[in-house]
C-alpha cells in the first residue's frame, strides 16, 4: 500500500471537512447576530473599552481632583500637596499678650508714612524718599534730617495713599532729626504709641518698619542685636546713642520705626553700617533711641531749632601728618570755604589757609576741632592759629579770634 498516498488524501479531506464545518459555523453566526454593519459594532465596543479603561485610570491616579492636593503623575512615587486655606480670624498677639510681628504691621504700619521730597517747588522730579512716624492727631510727623534737609518741597503719603503737603517745622543735622507737618484736614491720623527705649535689653525681638526703596509700608523682623551703642553720623561726626539690630535697614527706611512686640516705637531707624570697599557687612542696622530723640523732638516742635546750637562758619580738609608732608605743608584744617554770615568771615582767614591750633590744641581732623572747643557755645570766642603758604612753600603764621554763631537752621 502506498502510506504517501493515503497520507496526503487524509489530510485533503480534512482540511475539506475543516473548511466545510468553519463556514457552516459563520453561517449560523451571521444568522442569530443582530443586523448592523460589522465596521460599525467593532469601532463602537473599542471606544466603550477606552473611555472605561482611562476614566479607571484617572480615578486611581487622583488627575480627577479628588483631593485639594497636586500629584505627580509617576504612581510608583505619589505626593500630595494639601493646599488649606488660612483661618479666618488670624490672632495678632501671643498667649504673653505681645504682638505678632503680622499684628504689629496691622496695629503701627498705619502710623509710618512716606516722605517725597522735590529739588525744586514745581516738583516735576523727585530728589528722594524716606519714612516718618506719625507723632500726633494734627499731623506732627517725625523723620531723620537727612531726608528732608536738602528737598525745597515736601509731601507725605499715609497708609490710605493719601498724598499731604508737608511744611518743615525744625531739623537738627548734627542728630540727624527733623520734625515736619501736615494739615490733616479734619482727618483724624493714626498716632504711634512710643516706649521707653532704656528697657530695651540684647536679644528683644523687634520689627522695623518703613519704606525701603519705595516700597511702602515694608515690614522687616529681628532682634536687638545691642543697646547703647553710640554711633557717629556720617556728616557731622556726632555721636548718638542708638540700638542695633540685625532687622533689615535699607535706604528709604531712614526715618521709620523700630517697634519692640508691645506695639511701641523705641527707635527712629537712622543708618546702615556698610563696608565701602566690599559691603561684606549685612545685618548691622542701628536706630536712634526714642530716650535721647525726645527732647530734640519737643525743642524742634517748640522753636524749630535746637537751642545752644552753633555753627563756625568753615568747610575744610583735615591734614595729617603723612598727608600734610607729601603736600609740604602743615598738618591743620585746610580751609576751602567760609560762609560770608558768620563771625569768623571778618577775619584775616581766606581760603586754602590752615588752621592748626584751636585754643591751644592741635587740630587735624573734625574730632580734634570738637574737642579743641569744649564746652563752649554759641557767642562764645575762640581763638586760633592759622598758616598760609606762597607759591614758593613760605609759611606765614598769625592769629585769628572769631564769635562762634547761634545756629537755628538746622545745619552745623
């Protein structure tokens, strides 16, 4: 028998019979499905599956905002980030009863305003700003001097943005504090309360407030960093008694508060110690103590001048030694200018002279000249001794006796 054969022949009437049985089978489904076009219902049953599968999945992944949070949309490493709302009625004082620094900005901040002033009446520009601390109801408003001294037109803006004309009662330049006031207008002002800056004590906690750089009503927190420091003003030299703080003092804040967390103002932010070179140093603030700018705060407001204040009348350049010998000339004050309304203008002095003794002391710089006066005072005499050089590096010396004059602009 030919196994090849009978082989081949099973195989061909099995496919036969496969084929016959699969097409009956196509056959009867076709007659008990429903009758719809079949590009139709496979379509339709993709997309059911689809939307399905993504609605799942969009569920599990939290993308349908089941939660007030955000998620990743890595699963193996969910975060949520709840996001709550701030509570409704915040506390501005602590269980001791102290403000918090956001209670200080509500209770102070309206009682420091911003101070323009304009190089010229028509105020077209603007010279600078600064901060003040509103002193009484009709409108006494307090500042340093250098914020407004060299400004020809003064304006005030309150917390409201209310803008005020401004008229200069009084500044003394020698502490660097000037009082100025506004016409209220009925408005009744937001007056600050002020403490007694002697109970300050190293490590208080303070907030400052004012308008660096324009930015009005700024709030910046620290510490005392210490007390009774006794800082020299950059143009006079005079010394003030001040507390530092690490609170951020920048220029625009000269003028504005330094407020302990009882609400009361214990300083009047005045300067930034900063190195010239590098200005690596950060952080050392300093204020003016209420304590010692009261009475020159009640004497400006009583005669817009501090009384027994003095001016000589001289602009100078102070000769050391080593300066004075690499210029051949005497260690002195270099005089470069002297004002025509005062006493010491009648005398032999002229310009480019140097005065090198002030009643019989030495004098090379402007702490040497202070010293030399003592204790005196305005209509007081002083004696000098002066030298003037000619062209070929002669020394001529002689003596000079002049009034010192009453100063009631302000400026030393």
């Amino acid at each position: 028998m030919d196994t090849n054969n009978i082989f081949e022949k099973n195989i061909e009437e099995y496919q036969t019979e496969s084929f016959r049985c699969f097409s009956d089978y196509n056959n009867i489904l076709e007659e008990e499905a429903p009758k719809m076009p079949k590009p139709f219902s496979i379509l339709a049953v993709l997309m059911i599956f689809l939307a399905l599968a993504f609605s799942s999945y969009m569920i599990i992944t939290g993308y349908l905002g089941i939660d007030s949070g955000f998620y990743s949309s890595d699963t193996d490493n969910l975060v949520v980030l709840g996001l709550n709302s701030r509570p409704a009625s915040p506390e501005y004082t602590d269980e001791t009863g102290k403000y918090t620094t956001a209670g200080i900005a509500k209770e102070v901040g309206p009682s420091i305003v911003e101070i323009i002033t304009y190089p010229e009446i028509t105020k077209k520009r603007i010279s600078g700003t600064g901060s003040g601390i509103i002193l009484s109801k009709d409108g006494y408003i307090v500042t340093n001097a250098h914020v407004i001294s060299s400004g020809k037109a003064v304006e005030v803006s309150l917390g409201d943005n209310s803008l005020y004309e401004a008229t200069t009662i009084g500044y003394d330049s020698k502490t660097d504090i000037a009082v100025i006031k506004i016409d209220p207008a009925g408005t009744e002002l937001p007056v600050a309360v002020f403490g007694n800056s002697d109970e300050a004590v190293q490590g208080e906690q303070v907030v400052a407030i004012g308008n660096p750089g324009g930015l009005t009503g700024s709030v910046s927190e620290g510490c005392i960093s210490a007390v009774n420091r006794m800082i020299r003003a950059d143009s006079t030299s005079h010394e003030m008694n001040c507390i530092q703080t690490d609170a951020a003092i920048s220029p625009g804040n000269s003028g504005g508060a330094l407020v302990n967390m009882y609400g009361q103002v214990i300083g009047i932010t005045s300067s930034k110690y900063v190195d010239v070179i590098n200005a690596s140093y950060e952080g050392l603030g300093f204020a003016i103590t209420i304590n010692d700018a009261k009475p020159i705060i009640e004497e400006l407001i009583a005669n817009g001048y501090v009384a027994g204040r003095f001016k000589v009348g001289i602009s100078f350049v102070g000769l050391d030694k080593e300066l004075a010998e690499a210029e051949k000339l005497c260690p002195g004050l270099l005089i470069s200018e002297i004002s025509e309304d005062c006493d010491i203008a009648n005398t032999e002095l002229k310009p480019e002279d140097i005065i090198f003794e002030v009643e019989g002391k030495p004098v090379t710089d402007y702490d040497s000249f202070m010293e030399s006066l003592g204790e005196k005072g305005a209509n007081d005499t002083v004696h000098a001794k002066v030298a003037r050089f000619d062209e070929d590096g002669n020394k001529d010396v002689f003596e000079i006796e002049f009034k010192l004059m009453p100063d009631t602009s302000g400026d030393y």
